[in-house]
C-alpha cells in the first residue's frame, strides 16, 4: 500500500510542473501582446483660426458744406423771398409777361421764375423757383403728373418737411421720367399765405445730382 503512494508522487509533481508551466506560458503570451499592442492616440481636430483681415481705410467725405460767404444773392421783393448761388452760375429768368424768353436776371422784371444753370449751359437748371398762384399743393401734384404722364408709382412723396420754417411737401422724379429733361428732380410745394385770404403755391425744383443745388437750398429764406 505504502509502495503505491510513493510511485503517484512523481505523476502528481509533474501535473503541477506542467500546470505552472502554463501558466507561466499563458501570462509572457499576454504580457507580450499588451507590449506590442499599438496605441491608439486620440483625434485632435485642429481649430481653424480666421484669418485676420485689415479693415479698408475708406477716404471720408469731407462734411464742410463749400462757403456761400461770396455767392451772389438773388432777392425778390414781391415773392419776399431770396437765396444765393455761385457766382461761376448764371441766374436767368422765365416771365410770363414778357415774351416767356428765359434772359438774364433784370431789376425791371417783377415776379419771374427763375433757374439757375451751370456755367455755359442753358437747358437742366440745377435749382429754380417759381410761384404756381393761388392752388393747393394736392392739385400741383397732379399737374406735374398729367404733364409729365407719370404714375404714382414713378414719384415718391414726402409731406413732413420744413423750408425756411415753412411746411413744404417733398416729391422726387427719378431720372428719365420728367418730360423736359432726363435728369433727376426733387420738387418741392410750399403753401404761403400772400395775403389773410389768399393761398399761392411756392415751388422750388433742384437737380438731385448737384450738391450745390442743395446748398442753394439751404441758403433759400422769406424775406419780410
């Protein structure tokens, strides 16, 4: 009995030799994998920073209205009105008493209606004024409609305007559409009492394109 035992012995120590055996296999196996396994880094995505653009140095307007200090100044007494204007300009006249001949300026004409055109031209005033009598500035309106076959779709109409204190409406013709000229006009109706119970109609025309026509209308006053 005793025989038997001692002859297991070497079969069991040698099962446990090759158990550890494989053990000892089993773990370099994994150790080397682990070791040669790549390593995966993560994605960084780049941030795209923006360029950075310089901004554009733009030249600037020069905002200083050109001095009137030596324009010439045209005054009406019988309207009780006055403006100036370039001296480089002419001033002319449109009377409908005498002869409705567009001539220079005269103290001897009363009440004209007078334009004033650049230099060496006679046709495209950039500013005139003129008084339409004793009408409402609703009924002007329609008139440089039907004269010039406008719609109300070719003029805009501003009516919250002041001129020389006074309320004045405002309507703008574009370009091509006024049928004496193919340039841009914005007119303005200014209702002045003459006397307690009669009404005239002031219009004042300017070229849209001229800045002195502007400036010309910013000199523009009643007189007493």
């Amino acid at each position: 009995m005793e025989q038997n035992q001692t002859s297991n012995s070497p079969k069991w120590l040698w099962i446990t030799l090759i158990v550890v055996v494989l053990i000892a296999a089993g773990f370099f196996t994994w150790f080397l994998l682990i070791q040669n396994k790549p390593t995966v880094l993560p994605i960084v995505t780049p941030i795209s920073t923006p360029a950075t653009i310089a901004p554009s140095v733009l030249p600037s307007a020069s905002s200083s209205p050109i001095s009137t200090a030596d324009w010439k100044t045209y005054t009406n007494i019988f309207y009780k009105i006055s403006f100036k204007y370039p001296d480089n300009m002419s001033a002319k006249v449109y009377s409908p008493v005498k002869a409705n001949m567009l001539s220079p300026i005269s103290a001897s004409q009363e009440d004209p209606d007078v334009y004033i055109f650049e230099s060496g031209k006679t046709t495209d005033p950039i500013f005139g004024f003129l008084s339409q009598g004793e009408t409402t500035v609703n009924k002007e309106i329609g008139n440089l409609e039907t004269t010039n076959n406008l719609n109300k779709n070719d003029v805009i109409i501003n009516s919250n305007l002041f001129i020389a204190g006074k309320v004045a409406t405002k309507v703008s013709v574009p370009a091509g559409k006024l049928k004496d000229s193919q340039e841009a006009y914005d007119f303005y109706f200014i209702p002045v009492s003459m006397t307690p119970n009669i009404q005239e109609i002031y219009q004042i025309k300017i070229k849209t394109t001229s800045s002195i026509a502007n400036q010309i209308l910013s000199t523009f006053q009643f007189t007493p």
